[in-house]
C-alpha cells in the first residue's frame, strides 16, 4: 500500500495507529513534508518520512567539456529533468556573479554555442540541472569552497 497527499502535510491524523506482520507501510508527500515525530513500526513494518525518491535534490553538473569547437558535454545527472548554460566573459569572474543565463530547459546533456568571444577575451561556462520538480542545482563552488551565486535562469 502507498499513499500520496498533496499539500495536506501527510501526517496520520488522530494517532492512527497500523498493526500487521505481512506489510510495510511508507507515507509519502508532495508540496508539503510529512511532519514528525511519526513512529509507525514494528518487527515485522517499518515506515519512512521525506520526499519520494524518483524526485531527489538536483546535485552539481560534472565534467563541462567542449567535445567541439561548438558543442558543449556534461555527465549526465541522476536528478535531470533539463539542464540550464550560463556563460560571460572571464574578465566578469571577480564580480561573483557566474555567468548569465544563456540557455534554458535543454533536454539532453549536450548543447551548441556558436558565439565567438572578442578578440583578447574568453568565456567561461555553467550548467546546473533542474529536476522534474524545477528545483535547480548549485552553479558549483569557488575556490574557497564557498557555493557560487549569482542569477539563475527564469
């Protein structure tokens, strides 16, 4: 048996209490967390609190490289429902801002970027990856182990 509550906080309501040898019980929310305490278990079921796990928090992108002059690859990340480019100039690297949202929603872990720099200058590439629940990931960390900030795509 699975239950799924919508934005109601997925807790039992009035201390409902389950008794069984033959099944697990796993209550589950979206929208909301399941609120806790919540201890439904015995030797023979067990029960489990947080989000399902077909939705995980998106992680951080890996391994950006440029299979091409053009083309851009990417490992691809468990959690991905499409993939966000952010690109600017090297020169704009001390501002902390990590780049501008150059593409957004690509499907695959690959993308084309067909501009070229000024003469003297270059550019530097992000990509964070959204889940199918539109929670984006992280552009990475600094040097200082400091998480990188900076707009996101709308």
């Amino acid at each position: 048996m699975d239950e799924h509550v919508f934005n109601a906080g997925g807790t039992p309501t009035s201390g409902s209490s389950v008794n069984s040898t033959s099944y697990e019980l796993s209550l589950v929310s979206i929208g909301e967390g399941l609120a806790g305490p919540l201890d439904l278990s015995s030797a023979s079921y067990s029960t489990s609190l947080g989000f399902p796990s077909a939705y995980p928090a998106p992680g951080e992108v890996d391994r950006l490289t440029f299979t091409d002059e053009q083309t851009l690859a990417w490992i691809a990340e468990h959690a991905a429902g499409r993939y966000n480019l952010y690109r600017n100039t090297i020169a704009s690297l001390p501002g902390l801002v990590y780049g501008d949202c150059e593409q957004q929603a690509i499907a695959s872990n690959t993308t084309s970027d067909t501009d070229t720099p000024a003469s003297g200058s270059a550019f530097f590439y992000l990509v964070t990856v959204e889940n199918r629940l539109h929670e984006e990931g992280i552009k990475g960390y600094d040097g200082a182990g400091t998480t990188r900030m900076g707009g996101f795509c709308p």
